[in-house]
C-alpha cells in the first residue's frame, strides 16, 4: 500500500511538473515569436531610413537640374525626417550593443551628408557657381554616401542572422513543447490507469475478505466496516486524482481526445472541443461527415480510413502529422500538428486511442508571410530599376547597329561584325523580357485570341522542329474558345514548354496538347491564394519524360533555376510562361511524377466578348513630313529618337521634361504628335503631360513609350486602357509604323489640330 502510495505520489509530482514546464516552454514560445517580430520591425525600418536618404539625395539633385521649389521642399521635409527615424532605429535596437555601435558611427555620416546636400542647394539658390564647383570637386558626397549605404548593409545582414536565429529558436521551443504535452497525456494516462486497477483490485480483495471469514459474523463485521473506510478513503483519493488530472486538461491549449474501439469520444478536453467540435458521448463517424480533412498542401483530400483516428486505431503511432481541416464549406480551415497511440489492455488487444492536436494555423501563416516577403525582396531586387535603364541603353545600341550596317554595306567583314553586336543586342533584349516576364512587368498586347488555333498552329510548327523521336498529339475542346491576352506570348511559352518536354524525353516520347474549359471552385482557389474561383481556359502540355523530384519541382518557376548543363538552357523558358500567366489573370500548375513524365496546365480566364482582332499586313517603311513633340528624360535615347525620326523625315521639337514641353506649348510652339515616354521626373508622368496638353490643345494626338511599364500602368490609370504605346527598345521599322499609327487613329471626320491657338495680338 505504502509503494502503492509512494508510486503515486511520484507520478502526480511528475505531472505537475510537466505541466509547469509545459506553461514555461509556451511562454518562452510567445518570447521568441516576438522577437522574431521585433527583428522584422527593425528590418522595416531600416528600409524606411534607406529610402529616406534615397529622397534626399535625389530631391536635391533633382533641385539643383530644375531649380523647382517643389523639389527643395521636399528636400528640406526628407531631411528633417532622417533624423528622427535614425533615432527610431537607435530605440528599437538598444538591446543589441554590436547594431547600436554600428548606427551612431554611421550617424555623423549621414548628417555630414545631409551638411552637403544643404550646402549645395543652399549654393545652387544663391546662384554661386564658383562654391557649387569648389564643392563638388572635393568629391566628399558620394564617398560618405557609399559608406552610409554599406553600415545599413552590415546592419541589415546582422539583423537578418537575428532574424533566422529568432525564428530557429522559436520552432524547437514549439517542437519541445509538444513533445513535453504529449509525455504528460500518457503519464496522465498511465495515472489514471493505475489508479482505475487499484481500486479494481481493492475491491477484490474485499469480497475475498467476506466469503473466508463468513463463519465469524461478529469479526467480519468489524472488518467490514474497517474496509468500507478504506474504501471511501480510497475513492475520496481517486476523486481527488481525477479533478487534478482534469483540471490538467482543461488548461493544456492543446486538444486531448481518448477515444475507444468503437470510435466513439471517451474524453475531451475544451481546447479539442473549440477546434474540432469533438465532445464526449458523440461518434466520430457523424461528426467527421460535417469536416474535410486535407493533406499538408490543403488540397489533397485524405480518404476516410487514411485519417489519424482510424489509423491509430489500426495500430499505428505517429507524431507531427500534419493536417489540414475544414470545419465547413465557408471555412478557411486551421492548420494541426496531430500526434497518436494505440491504447492495449493487459491482453495486448487495441482498446481504444489517444489523440493530441497542436494549432499551427499562425505559425504557419506567419511563416508564409515572411517567405512570401524575402522572395518579393528577391524579384524587386533582380529587376527594379535595372530594366529601365538598360532598356534606354539598347534603344539606341540597336538603332546605331542599324545605321551602321547600312553605312558598311561596302565592307563585309565590318558589316558581319556589326551584325554580331546587333545579334547580342537582341540577345540582351530577350532576356531582359524574361526577366520582365517573370516580374510582370513586360507590355502585353492582349486582345481576344481563339485558343484553340494558336494551340493547333504551335503544334503544327513544332512537329518538324522537335524531330520524328517526338509524337505530337493535340485533344482541343470542340467549341471555340476565345482568350483576352497577348496570343504572341501564349505561342511563346507553349513553345518553351515543348522545348522543357522534348529535353526531358532525350530518347523520344509523346507530347500532348490540350485544352478545355474547366471550373476552379472555392476550395482550389483556397488553397491557391493568387487564384480567383471561377471558369477558366486550361492549356496544358504533357510529356512521357523522365519527370521532376519534389524538389524541383518547387523552384521550376524561378528565373535562371535549370537542371541542364552550362550553356544547354537559361533557366528563364518556365519563369516567363509563370510571368505571362499570371499577368493574364491566370495561374500555371505543375503535375509531376518521376519516371512517369510532366504535365503543365496554363489556366487563363475566357474573353467577355468573342471575336480577333486582325494584325495589319507588313508594309514598307512609312515616313512623313509632320511635326513630334519629343519629351525624354534620358538624354542619349532623346538623341537617338530624334535622328531616327528626322531621318524618317519628321520635323522634332526636344524637351528633357513635362514642364518643359508644356512652357514650349505656351510659347505657341505648333505639333503633330506629343510622343512621350511614361515615367520621368520632375512630378508630372507621361499620362498626366497628356492629359494637360489636351486640355491646352484640345484633340492632340498622343503615342507613350516605356521600358518599364505593365498592364498595372493601365489598372492604376498611368495610361488608359486604348492608349497606343511603343516598348523600349525598339527598331527604327517599330517606330515608323507607330507613328503613323498615332498621326492615323483620329476620325476624319472630327480631326482636331494641334496647332497653338492665335495669340491675343492676332485676334479679332
């Protein structure tokens, strides 16, 4: 009894420091949950103080070209805000003696810089030349500038390996925790079964008592009653086990469920309750009838007898499974972590199983987030600003490679070469629209495409190209459907497509072609967050080949990711066909099974209305004697665009800016055509220039150019939806014919000059 006693003891002691070490590891969990959001704090706002001083620097450049007051002002308020967010970078980091060191050595920096972009503006406003010069020939700006910008990087980086550390410790203090709650489930378990045989046991005892000493009524009676008080003492204690261990239950966060051989709910806690709706006296059967029970990836539904109940049931303990359940069909659903065992008797025959379920649902959101962040950061930083830029720069490397060929006709060998950097410009080019592809930022030309013929044309084309080791076959849904998106790019990525099919079938193999109308319900688009529900055209291509592990198959869509050799592929051929479905509004999906081949389903969203629009013929170099208003930022491509246009035999009146085009309209200045490009600084773009030149000259004709424009310029109102625009680069035959265009697209019947209205001095 005294072993007995002490067993016990043991037991409920062991209990309840589980328990206390269970609410210590949950609060050290919420500790290390917020200090992974204190380190994506700190990183917020140390991009906010990058660009802050991005804004100063630029605004007071842009003061010193164009003298705008505008421009100063905005210059003061940047500065006056830097230092009050470097002190807000100092407070949020004052736990950390290695970050704070870094960031007042870089504060001096930063106000010595702030002194020298004052000091010129203030120089440049007075009109002192001479200090603006002694001032920019002691080069100090852009030394102290780049030094700034490498303590934020090291600031940055340390912040980062914070972050990864913080977020490590997080899910192991997780890991831990469970793995502590499920120990004290079955060390409650075996408490309870202890106490359950002892009593048991006791009562035995007692009727073996009665039966012996039956011939000695007068013994037997004082025995009995020495055994009853044992007895209630017995069941006082068992009582008071039993509301211990239950109260252990009720605050455990995690859901406890003991269910027994016939699936029906022996015990449950509150918190399996809130999650799951399991209670005791309900069967499993009817309550798994109004839940949906999903894979990991939330898509994959897991079939009745394949869930962790009827699994355990059968024998199996596992930890960590994780699930995925709808509580309804309206429900978002809630991540678990479910971990089981088999409950035996003495025998060894299955009685029953004990279940525990961990929320992850936040967890794994934020989780998602931050990666969903770190891959944007990854995409803006491999294409902004760069595709700009390096647009301009082609425009013109291309329109001289021209001229030049044209000038060495009588010089083959130089001819030949300039051909070679003319390929390489076109080379540049193309990949420059991958990458834009990739980023949705490439100008698309969509109207109503029918499918089904740009899919039977690509496969009619790709039958000689990809060999007779290829069997093409196409299945095409027998109705017409039609498509609003640039038919151009759909042929192109149904290309890169076959290409990726016939180099994983290196020994041949069937490739197919499909398409159909098909319906992506809710719980699709649940599981894909970018997809709306709805009817979509699908257009997939399938191949017999070698297939993809898991692993590729996650980074198959990331810019310059290949598994061929050096100099067998670019690893942007599936980064485009992602780029280009989903600024259509669609959405790709990759099937794939190793040694069983691939398929890829392009889903793109049908047309409102049906119908092609036709492509006009090719025709010889038009040219024209009007006159185009040019306004370009960049220099050079300004340039280039104005010897192009001249030598097409138009008349060209330059301006560097939107507020320099418009002081040449007021001076009377007469024009054909505004060709503008889109974005450029100085406060106005080029849809804003457009629409003031057309309240000034009612009826100007107007054609856009960009580098670094997308369908989002037209859904945020940079340009509207019918606006004709030219892509960077481009080739003198692209602008001729656009300019035509332009001159063309008015009604002749209501063609409004955009000559300048007489002076005042004329009138009358």
């Amino acid at each position: 009894m005294i072993r007995q006693r002490v067993a016990l003891g043991l037991g409920l002691g062991m209990l309840l420091m589980i328990g206390a070490a269970s609410v210590g590891l949950d609060i050290k969990s919420r500790h290390d949950s917020a200090w992974v959001d204190h380190s994506l704090e700190v990183l917020q706002k140390t991009s906010d103080l990058r660009l802050l001083l991005r804004e100063a620097e630029s605004t007071a450049r842009g003061f010193m070209l164009t003298d705008s007051a505008e421009l100063r002002a905005e210059f003061e308020d940047a500065t006056h805000r830097i230092p009050p967010a470097l002190a807000d970078l100092l407070q949020a980091t004052d736990n950390n003696p290695i970050q704070v060191e870094l960031l007042r050595n870089t504060a001096p920096l930063i106000s010595h810089r702030l002194e020298i972009s004052g000091a010129f503006v203030r120089l440049h406003a007075a009109g002192d030349l001479d200090g603006t010069k002694a001032l920019t020939s002691r080069g100090e700006g852009r030394a102290v500038m780049a030094t700034i910008f490498s303590n934020l990087d090291r600031f940055t980086v340390e912040e980062k390996r914070l972050l990864a550390l913080r977020s490590a410790a997080s899910r192991s203090t997780g890991s831990l925790l469970l793995a502590i709650d499920l120990t004290g489930v079955g060390l409650v378990l075996l408490i309870a079964a202890f106490i359950i045989r002892r009593s048991y046991l006791a009562q035995r005892a007692l009727h073996d008592t009665l039966v012996d000493t039956r011939a000695t009524a007068s013994s037997l009676a004082a025995k009995a009653q020495e055994q009853d008080a044992n007895l209630a003492a017995a069941h006082e204690r068992l009582r008071h086990s039993a509301e211990v261990l239950q109260n252990t239950f009720n605050g455990m966060a995690e859901g406890v469920l003991v269910i027994d051989s016939t699936d029906a709910v022996v015990f449950s806690n509150p918190a399996v309750e809130r999650l799951l709706g399991y209670r005791a006296g309900r069967r499993l059967t009817d309550i798994r009838a109004e839940r949906r029970f999903f894979e990991r990836d939330g898509v994959t539904l897991i079939p009745a007898n394949e869930l962790p109940t009827p699994r355990v049931l059968r024998g199996e303990a596992f930890d960590r499974h994780e699930v995925v359940v709808h509580l309804g069909e309206s429900s978002e659903g809630i991540r678990l972590m479910v971990s089981g065992r088999p409950l035996r008797n003495a025998r060894g025959d299955i009685t029953g199983a004990a279940m525990v379920y961990h929320d992850i649902t936040a967890p794994h959101e934020t989780e998602r987030l931050l990666h969903q962040a770190q891959k944007l950061d990854a995409i803006g930083k491999l294409t902004g600003g760069v595709a700009h830029d390096f647009n301009n720069m082609l425009t013109i490397i291309t329109g001289a490679i021209e001229a030049l060929i044209d000038d060495l006709r009588d010089r083959p060998a130089a001819a030949a070469t300039a051909a070679l950097i003319g390929q390489a410009a076109d080379r540049c080019t193309e990949l420059i629209r991958h990458l834009l592809a990739f980023a949705r930022k490439q100008p698309l030309h969509p109207r109503d495409s029918d499918v089904n013929s740009t899919v039977f044309d690509i496969a009619k084309l790709l039958r000689p190209t990809l060999g007779e080791q290829i069997e093409i076959n196409s299945i095409l849904e027998q109705e017409v459907m039609f498509a609003h998106i640039d038919s151009a790019q759909l042929a192109n990525s149904l290309v890169n497509m076959a290409i990726n099919a016939r180099d994983a079938m290196p020994n041949g193999g069937k490739l197919l072609f499909e398409t159909r109308m098909v319906e992506l319900d809710d719980s699709y688009a649940k599981a894909n967050p970018d997809v709306a529900p709805g009817c979509y055209i699908m257009v997939a291509v399938s191949d017999t080949g070698v297939g993809m592990p898991q692993q590729v198959r996650d980074r198959a869509f990331e810019p310059f990711f290949t598994t061929k050799e050096a100099g067998e592929g670019s690893g942007l051929g599936l980064s485009m066909v992602y780029g280009f479905a989903k600024q259509s509004g669609g959405h790709v999906k990759i099937y794939s099974e190793e040694g069983r081949g691939t398929t890829i389903r392009l889903y793109l969203p049908p047309a409102k209305g049906k119908g092609l629009t036709a492509l006009a013929p090719d025709a010889p170099l038009p040219q024209g004697g009007e006159t185009i208003l040019v306004v370009e930022d960049d220099r050079l491509v300004r340039d280039f665009v104005i010897v192009q246009l001249r030598a097409l035999g138009y008349k060209t009146i330059p301006a560097s800016t939107a507020a320099e085009a418009l002081t040449r309209i007021d001076a009377g200045e007469s024009f054909d055509l505004l060709f503008t490009d889109i974005i450029m600084p100085g406060g106005m773009n080029g849809q804003e220039l457009a629409e003031e030149v057309r309240r000034r000259r009612p009826g100007a004709k107007v054609l856009y150019t960009s580098g670094y424009t997308d369908n989002a310029l037209i859904e945020h109102g940079r340009i509207n939806q019918d606006a004709l625009l030219l892509t960077k680069p481009y080739r003198k035959s692209e602008l001729a014919k656009m300019v035509r265009l332009a001159l063309g697209e008015s009604d002749s019947a209501a063609q409004a000059t955009t000559r300048s209205p007489p002076l005042p001095a004329d009138r009358g």
